[in-house]
C-alpha cells in the first residue's frame, strides 16, 4: 500500500528500518520495520501473534532502543529526548494495569502528572485538575474516589487511558487495552479515541486484533508480519481478503464491505 497523502510531511512518529532483538544471538523480533505515523491521526497496528507489534510499539515510545534503524519523533531522533520530554510528549499504555494497592482512581491518574513534577516540586492543585479533566475526558470521572482494586477490567482500563492523558501527550500508543474488555466496553474504548482525535487532534496507535471496529473509525492501518510492516493504508485498502491472509497466514481470511464498514472473518 501507498503512504496516505501527507504522512511524510506531517509525520509526528516515523520508524526507519528499525531492528531489535531481545538477546545477541537471538531472532530479530522487529527486522526492518518502517511506517509513518501521521499527526493527529487514529491508526491501528495489526498482525498475527509473535509478529513484533508489542515490541515495535516499546521502540516508539523509547521503552527499547533498537539495535538498527532509527525513530524520529516530530523529525527529532527520539534518542535525543530524555526520558521526562519522553514522557510529556508520548504516553504509553500496555496490555494489562495492576496494582495490589487500594489506591484510588484519582490517584493512579495523578502518576501521569509525574514528568511535570521534580524532586522539589509535589503534585499540586493544576496537577489535580489535569487529572480530573483525563478523567472527564473517559467518562470515569465517578470513580475518582473509587480504590482501583474494586473496579472491574473495562474501568481499571478507563483510569489506564485518563493516567496517559494526563501526561498531556501528543502522540498515545496503546498495546492491545480492549483485550480482556468485552464489547461494550471495546466500543466505548474507540469511541474515547474517536473523541480525543476529533476535539484534541490527538495522534494515536493502537495495537488491536478487532479488525471489525476498525473500518471507518480508523483513518489508517499498518500490518505486521515477521517483524515488518507489510501493508499500510486506509482500512478499507488493508482489511482485504488478500492482505489479511498474507498477514496472518490464512488463506481462509475473508473481508467483505457493507454497510459503510469492513467485516472480517476466518472461513471454518
């Protein structure tokens, strides 16, 4: 697939070939990944299991340095950041939130207040305010007092994504969050990122293995396979039969277009 119209220009992340293994010796997990991440778009980063999309989407955010290959945020390497103009520019949310502690909601979301306090400077009431807002922002604003021990996953999920807004980011990159929701809270989960693309024109990547909320909500998708991006474009342009099935290596793939989205599924 062709790079949308703009995305060169308009990159806020962009990854040049980049490489990474876990151990000298060891496979490549990403071997030469490449795409453009467009300012304040909503994209989906899709693929097979043990394709490399955890892995790339850690080398984006700074949370591994590649051993090949480069990424650039806002046209700057992002090694040249540290790690607290990381963290004010890019909030990373992964799969899974615990925490054994009663914390409360409001309190896990001031965490993300973190890169703009300093060893002399505590949280204060601008930083209780930004919080509050991320929390508004999710539609969780009644759980502030709530102990995060006593929520359920679609919540606990919720106070992941207000915790990373309140970092006030440009660029949000989340690893697989709907995987334990159910569909409600799935929906309700794109439609937060819908509203936050829409009204803060915040750039946002996504790993998700559900293609069928993905078409027309997304404006881009990029395909993993083997450690590469293999396919890039809009989703009706990724979620085809032939894509798919390269991608997740299933000839019995199929997409179909209807009513205004993409539906997908394996013939059995």
């Amino acid at each position: 697939m062709s790079a949308h119209k703009g995305d060169s220009t308009a990159a806020l992340i962009e990854a040049r070939g980049l490489r990474f293994a876990y151990a000298a010796g060891a496979p490549e997990v990403v071997a030469g990944a490449t795409l453009s991440v467009a300012r304040g778009r909503l994209s989906a980063l899709i693929g097979a299991n043990g394709s490399g999309k955890s892995t790339l989407i850690r080398l984006l955010c700074g949370l591994l340095k590649p051993s090949g290959g480069e990424v650039l945020f806002d046209g700057v390497p992002l090694g040249s950041l540290d790690a607290r103009r990381r963290a004010r520019r890019i909030a990373y949310v992964p799969q899974t939130i615990s925490t054994v502690f009663p914390f409360t909601a409001l309190e896990v979301v001031l965490t993300g207040r973190s890169p703009y306090t300093t060893r002399f400077r505590f949280e204060d009431e601008s930083d209780t305010q930004a919080a509050r807002s991320a929390l508004e922002a999710v539609d969780a604003a009644h759980l502030a007092a709530r102990p995060v021990t006593e929520l359920s996953g679609g919540e606990r999920q919720s106070i992941a994504l207000a915790r990373a807004l309140a970092q006030e980011p440009e660029c949000l990159l989340l690893d697989e969050p709907s995987a334990a929701l159910d569909l409600k809270h799935r929906a309700g989960l794109i439609r937060h990122l819908i509203s936050l693309r829409d009204e803060r024109a915040l750039t946002t990547l996504i790993i998700t293995h559900d293609l069928q909320l993905l078409d027309p909500a997304f404006d881009r998708v990029y395909a993993m396979r083997c450690g590469a991006v293999t396919a890039a474009g809009s989703p009706s342009e990724v979620l085809r039969d032939e894509v798919l099935a390269e991608v997740y290596g299933d000839e019995h793939v199929r997409a179909r277009r209807a009513f205004g989205r993409t539906f997908v599924w394996s013939e059995l």
